[in-house]
C-alpha cells in the first residue's frame, strides 16, 4: 500500500513534510502519485493565496509493508 506525501518549503520558514489526516492508504504507486500532485497543486495555491513564497515543494509517494 501507498501513502501520499507532501513536502513544502516556504521562504523564511522550515519545511514542512505533510500527508493525508487520516492517512490515506492506495493500491498502487500509480494512484498515489495522481492524488499526491494534485493535493500538491492545491496547496501551493493555498500557500500562494496567504502571501507565502514557496522556496522548493516535492510530492511523492512511500510504500508501507505494514499495511495489508
């Protein structure tokens, strides 16, 4: 199983590593991938629309063997 993450760097600010609340769990890398980038999009434009300069963002997706 796959979970999403979300990595965003604002200017001025410590990066901040961010997933799903509750943690969202995906059958394939393929579909975690496809919801990651677009909560990715939305919230820059959510960081965007408060004034933070986004200095490095970065979605990706880690596996978790511990889930069946």
């Amino acid at each position: 199983m796959w979970k999403a993450i979300i990595i965003v760097c604002a200017l001025g600010n410590p990066c901040v590593i961010f997933q799903e609340d509750p943690v969202q769990y995906y059958d394939s890398e393929q579909k975690c991938l496809e919801v990651a980038f677009k909560k990715h999009n939305d919230m820059l434009e959510g960081f965007e629309t408060y004034g933070y300069m986004i200095e490095n963002s970065e979605y990706l997706c880690q596996r978790d063997d511990s889930i069946l």
